[in-house]
C-alpha cells in the first residue's frame, strides 16, 4: 500500500500541532483542528503520537459549549530540556530550558578570551555537565546544546569565520568538537538570531509579527524574524546592523568595511571614547590596558544613570547611532516591533529605548503607515543563551528536523554536526 500524505509529512505535521499547543499553553483537539486546518482524525492520530512520545499530556477539561467539556491538552514541559551556551569574548552564560523554553538552571563566569579553543571547550563541556548535574536533568531528556555566538560564522559546519578573540579560533570546529566532547547535538548559531527567536518562542510578541532585535554585548548585532522563522539569508550571517557603514570614509573595521556602527556605537568604542575624557576616566577607573569591555562599559552606563554628564552624553550618543542602525532595519524589513537585548542593554536599556524610539519615531520610512515599538527582552542579558536553548528546541520539534524518540537524546539532522547519540 502506498504511503499516505500525511505520514510522508509527518515530521512537519507533529511540529505544527505541537507549535500550536506550546503557543496556546491549554487547547482542546477541536480548537488544534481549526487552527492548523488539518481534519479531526488526523488531529487525533498526531495527538495520540505525541502523547505517546511523552511530549503532550491531558490537562482537565475545557468550558463546555453545548455539548460535552472538551479535553484540553498541554505541553509537557518536563519530558525534554536543551541547553543554551553564549560564547561571547568577556563572559560565558550557560543556561537549561524545558520544553516550554523556561529556564531551570543557569551559571556564568568569565570568557574564555584568553584560552585556546582546544582548553576552552572541554571546560565548556565540563560546566554544562555540571550544571545538569545541579539541576537533575538526566542526559537521556536532553535535546541537544545550541552554542551562540559573534559572526561571521559558518553555521552548517560549526565553524567561527573570525580570528577573534584570537586567530586560533579562525575556522575552528567548534559545533563539531564540543559534541564530540559532551556526546550530543550541539547547534552553532548568532547570538542576535539566537535572542530573536527567543522573544518569540517565550510568547512574548504577537506570532504574525514581523520584529527585529538589536542585540549589544562587547559588539553589535541583529536578527529579523518573519512569522515565526528567523531571516537567514545566503549564509546565516544576515541583519550585521554593526556592521552597517555610517561613513564611507570612516576609519577601517577589521570586518573589512570602513565606518562601522559598531566602531562609533559599540561598548568597546565608548570605553574608547571615556578613555580620550581625563575626568571620566579617572573618575570610573577605567583601565586603559584593559580588554573586560563589558565591565568598563557597564560603569560608564551606570555613571549615566546617576547623572554624570560626561558619561550620560557617551551613552546618549551611541543611543542615536543605534537609531539610526536602527531606522536602516526597520526600513528596509518593515517591522513593526524592535528588541533591544543583550548584556550591555542591562544597564543603560531605558536610556536607549527612549532615544531609538525617538529616532524611529521620527525617521521610519513606513511610520505613517504603522507605529514601530522599541522594547526591552524578556530575557534581559541572557537572551542570547535562552535563545539558543530554544532554537534547539525548535529545530528538534517544531521544523521537524528529527524524529521524536521517548528515553533517547536526538542527533540533529541538520548539517551541522554529525554526533553520536548520547548514550
């Protein structure tokens, strides 16, 4: 007998049914059945399978109409967990999430910028085993690892396509080797991508929403996300707003173009600039030899916010530069909503939510057409982290990418990393 439609899709069909319930949190068959315009009977068959796999469980009753209460369904956010790594160049964020993208666990320490990555990631590895070892997770419901991280990179080989923080990292198989090490999936990804997608698995924007994030730690980057899958253009190194030229004869970035938003806006570049104010400098301590960006651009953000003129008006004036980066992506995407997320967005995020508004408010190509809203992440520093925690999450379950197998760890069919399963 010939194979049916439906079960030769059946991948992408246990994903859209599943998307739905997580989306929903409680929905009945009925209402799984409207929304994803497939027929009862095949609803029930998709259900009773994910039930089976331990991904879906019964949650009460529902109000009744009429007839007889329907039974509502739920995810079972205890059935699966991943584990989402930020590798950034002064700080390391490790944090676990269940099936619903909540965070469970969570450790941070310093960045590995002055490691090899051949010392780097077995220390990684050690401080992801360490952590499911505190929070009880048991390898066997553990998805896979999606370690984020700065661009450019090579996303389906695992590579870094930079030499930072040193030229040992330039096309090193990072995906490859920490799987090989911690023996499971691990997915590499940009970190504002990785933060893009995380606002919206979390529920916090409208799912028909078409929304960009802003994400700043040492640099800058950013992410679209059209209903619900992220823009990745030819080579997954899509939305680099920092690297967006502000002036053509601007001084060289070592990305190759010349006047980088990132060179005049970035953390980095206003430790720079505090470094040229005598006063400032002094005041805040700032390290002249130093290379913690982030610790020395969050006393300057903190300066601000307690009213120091001179650090107030560095911040204002990488504020502006971001709205402009930010009036570029807006523009040329037409979104309707902006998320500034990331660790340097911790301190001084009102400061800069209210100046890219300005901006955006002002100089929006489209703005009479719809307002654009410039918000905070729900995840605060950790965006990136969740984030890659949740793209995991959604390559495994929601695109299908793998079959759902109860008790056992999955290996991603993605090209990224051919690992072996955990055992």
């Amino acid at each position: 007998m010939a194979a049916s439609a439906l079960w030769g899709s059946r991948p992408k069909t246990r994903g859209v049914v599943l998307d739905l319930i997580r989306a929903a949190r409680t929905i009945s068959r009925v209402e799984l059945a409207a929304s994803a315009g497939l027929t009862p009977p095949t609803i029930s068959e998709v259900v009773r399978d994910l039930m089976s796999d331990g991904l879906v469980v019964e949650a009460g009753r529902g109000a009744s109409t009429g007839g007889k209460p329907p039974t509502l369904l739920q995810l079972n956010a205890l059935a699966r967990y991943s584990v989402g790594i930020q590798l950034e160049r002064n700080t390391c964020v490790i944090v676990v999430v269940d099936l619903a993208g909540r965070q469970v666990a969570r450790t941070s320490f310093r960045g590995t910028a002055q490691m090899s990555p051949e010392k780097a990631l077995p220390f990684l590895a050690a401080q992801v085993n360490a952590i499911l070892d505190t929070a009880a997770v048991g390898r066997d419901r553990v998805l896979g690892v999606g370690l984020v991280s700065y661009g450019p990179q090579d996303r389906h080989a695992g590579l870094l396509l930079t030499p930072q923080p040193t030229d040992a990292w330039y096309e090193y198989p990072v995906a490859p080797r920490l799987a090989e090490i911690l023996r499971m999936p691990v997915l590499l990804d940009n970190d504002a991508a990785a933060a893009a997608i995380g606002e919206y698995w979390l529920g916090t924007v409208d799912p028909h929403s078409t929304y960009g994030c802003i994400y700043m730690a040492t640099g800058i980057g950013g992410g679209v996300v059209v209903a619900g899958e992220v823009y990745r253009g030819s080579s997954s190194n899509s939305v680099e707003i920092g690297h967006i030229s502000l002036d053509v004869d601007g001084g060289e970035c070592p990305c190759g173009n010349r006047g980088c938003l990132e060179n005049y806006a970035g953390p980095s570049a206003v430790v720079r600039q505090a470094l040229e104010m005598p006063g400032l400098a002094d005041h805040l301590a700032l390290d002249p030899t130093g290379t913690d960006f982030l610790t020395e651009f969050a006393r300057i953000a903190a300066a601000a916010n307690a009213g120091n003129l001179q650090a107030r008006h560095l911040i204002e004036r990488s504020a502006r530069y971001l709205g402009c980066a930010a009036v570029t992506i807006t523009s040329l995407f037409d979104l309707d909503l902006i998320v500034l997320a990331g660790p340097s967005f911790a301190v001084a995020g009102s400061i800069y939510q209210t100046l890219i508004q300005q901006e955006v408010d002002r100089r929006t190509f489209a703005r009479r057409a719809h307002p654009v809203r410039v918000v905070p992440s729900v995840s605060g520093s950790d965006a990136a982290a969740i984030g890659g925690a949740v793209l995991v999450l959604q390559s495994e379950l929601v695109l299908g990418r793998a079959r759902v197998a109860a008790g056992k760890a999955l290996s991603l069919v993605l090209p990224v990393v051919e690992a072996t399963e955990a055992t």
